[in-house]
C-alpha cells in the first residue's frame, strides 16, 4: 500500500506567471504537497542549505528547478548540489522552455533526475 503522505516541492523559478502556474497546478493536482517557491538560484540554495531568514525551511522531495534564471542560473545550483553530501541525493527535475539537445544533455550531465519542458499552451 502506497502511503499518501504530503510532500515538500520546491519550485526555483524566476518567472512570477510561471510559478503561479506551476503552483496552481500542484494545488489541482492528487500529488499531496506543500510548495516553497524561491525566485531564483541563490534564494534556492539558501533554503536548502537553510540560511539566514530560511534558517526553519523544510528539505524538499522534489526540487523543480529553471535552467534560466538571474544570479545564480539553475545549472549552478545543479551543479552546486549533486556535489553537497547532505543535498546531493534530492530528486531534481529541471523545467524550462529550452528543446535544444544541448540544454536537456547539459541538464543531466550535471545531475538532473528529469527535464521537462515547460508546456506553451495553459491547458
């Protein structure tokens, strides 16, 4: 029997239309969860390794992180991450617009689980 227990997501994207999305479709989905949303690399790697005001964060199971972001893009957290004993074994799948092979290719080289691209149309 599968336990239906409530996870923790976070979601690293820098895009506010974006994340409203990408939390409403979790709120509607079945997957029980509760999303933290940080708004680019260095605010997500703040609360993991939880910094300052994210000293009380919960350790996400998944992180959905955008390749493309301001400061700290999502191939420096990736990379950051699969290197961090403590945070490198959490599930990461990356969202992002980009089908360039290379992206995707880029993506698991640096440890990704998953890449998915972000759906153009909103249904």
């Amino acid at each position: 029997m599968i336990e239906n227990i409530s996870r923790q997501i976070l979601l690293v994207e820098d895009s506010p239309s974006d994340a409203h999305l990408a939390v409403r479709a979790f709120s509607q989905s079945t997957f029980r969860s509760t999303v933290n949303h940080a708004k680019d690399g260095s605010e997500a790697l703040a609360m993991l390794r939880r910094e300052g005001e994210f000293h009380q964060c919960p350790r996400p199971h998944p992180i959905f992180l955008d390749l493309n972001m301001p400061r700290v893009n999502g191939r420096q957290v990736l990379d950051e991450l699969r290197v961090d004993p403590d945070l490198g074994l959490i599930p990461i799948v990356v969202l992002s617009t980009s089908t360039d092979d290379a992206d995707v290719l880029d993506a698991y080289r640096l440890g990704s689980n998953s890449y998915v691209v972000k759906p153009v149309d909103l249904n």
